[in-house]
C-alpha cells in the first residue's frame, strides 16, 4: 500500500464566488473559508476537499474539460440533476439510468466536467467483491 493519498483538490476560476455558490446550491457540501491571506473557499464533500481559488492568469472557461472530471458519488443523483437544471445548469451528459446506477456529466460555470454517479446496490457489491478480491 502506498503512503499517499489524494484528499482535496483546486480548482482554480476567475469567478471563485460564483464557482463556490454553484457547487454549494449544486450539491449541498458543507462551505468553509480557510483563515490568513490567501484563503480559500472550501468545499467539504464528506472528507474529499474542494478548494476554489482566484486566479488572473487562466482564462473565464476550461478550455479542455475532458482532461479531467470530477466524480461526485451521491444517493440521489435525481435531486441533484433537478438541483442543476434550477440553476440553469448545462449538461455534458444528462442523467441516464444505466443497468441500475445513474450517470451524468454536468457543466459547471468555469466549464468543468462534473460526473455525477449514483451506484446501485448491486454495483456496489459488485465492486466491493472485486476490491476484496483484488487484495487478496
């Protein structure tokens, strides 16, 4: 096992305020500012930290959001999709019910690729058994 780990992840916008206020109303995280200039705004995905920074030397929108996607696993990715579409979210991909679980890829304001998943059980045991396999 590896002594790393990925716990938090920058995303960087002309726009913070409204990055933060997208995903905040988009997905329900709980919103904290970290003290002492620069701060930033961070959103706390149960462990799994977002952090918006402001930044002058990135253009207003992603210019090649395919390059990565933020996966947002969630136990209601319908209610997430109508919370979207309220705040005239775009979409990349809409929800779809695939074998069970649902996907889609929302667009957030600065142009990221958001995928939002909801697992079946199923799936989940599915991958449960695998990773338990896989340690073995």
């Amino acid at each position: 096992m590896s002594g790393s780990s990925i716990g938090s992840i920058l995303l960087s916008s002309t726009n913070p305020d409204r990055l933060r206020d997208w995903y905040a109303q988009a997905f329900a995280p709980k919103v904290d500012r970290t003290p002492g200039e620069p701060g930033y705004d961070v959103l706390d995905f149960n462990g799994f930290y977002v952090m918006i920074d402001k930044r002058d030397d990135i253009g207003g929108t992603n210019k090649e959001p395919g390059r990565m996607f933020l996966n947002i696993e969630t136990d209601d990715a319908r209610a997430i999709a109508k919370r979207i579409d309220a705040l005239d979210g775009a979409w990349f991909a809409p929800l779809e019910d695939r074998g069970g679980s649902w996907f889609a890829t929302a667009i957030d304001p600065d142009g990221n690729y958001i995928q939002i998943i909801e697992f079946s059980e199923a799936a989940r045991a599915e991958m449960e058994s695998t990773m338990s396999e896989d340690k073995k």
